[in-house]
C-alpha cells in the first residue's frame, strides 16, 4: 500500500529543535480503478520501546482513542474527511496530496508499505 503522509507534529521539524513526542496520521488513498480497494490510516505515536501504532480502517482510526493522535499530529483537519470516508467516499492518492498541498503549500511524503489493508 501507498500512504501520504498528511498529519505530525514533526512534518516542520529541523535538526535542533528540541524534542517533542511525535504523533503520525498518514491515509493510504484508494485506487480509482480497484472497486475492492479501500482508504486505509497508518497511526503511529512515539520513538523506539515508546512507540505504537498500526494500520487501521477509517471506523477503527474514528475511534475516541485515538483522538489524542489527530490532535498531537495536528491532524485535526483530517477528521472530516475521515468522516466522509466512513460514509463512503474514497479518496485517491493524489486527492489527498492535493489536501495537504492546499495546506502545507508543498508535496507530502509519500511511501510504500507492504501491508495487508484492513477489512
């Protein structure tokens, strides 16, 4: 799976700035052509023995525990779209690059990562 990385706190962050815990939401985008592929969310917290995190689904990523991650991450913004994904829109790649272009002004992060998506 292909995932854009769209929310951290670290998306700014320079050598030299002091340390803060990181939070990541990155959202894998479903392919236009695939009628079975899906939107998926990476959510990851922390560095080394202090981190967790996983691939989840967008009703499993909605979830009140992680709320303190989309706020960490400044991810706030995402939440909407995480909202219209649970109803049934399905976001391309480059649509959710687009979103974070609108609002970082620049390209995201993009990687590959060889993971089943979640059901």
């Amino acid at each position: 799976m292909r995932f854009v990385k769209l929310a951290s706190n670290w998306l700014e962050r320079v050598e030299g700035d002091p340390f803060v815990w990181p939070f990541w939401v990155d959202v894998a985008g479903a392919d236009p052509d695939d009628p079975d592929a899906v939107n998926a969310v990476a959510i990851a917290e922390g560095v080394a023995h202090g981190s967790a995190g996983g691939v989840f689904s967008v009703e499993e990523a909605l979830a009140p525990v992680f709320a303190r991650v989309f706020e960490g991450s400044n991810g706030e913004w995402l939440l909407p779209h995480l909202e219209r994904m649970r109803a049934g829109r399905r976001y391309s790649e480059a649509e959710l690059a687009g979103l974070f272009r609108e609002r970082h002004g620049r390209e995201p992060e993009v990687y590959e990562w060889d993971v089943q998506p979640p059901r």
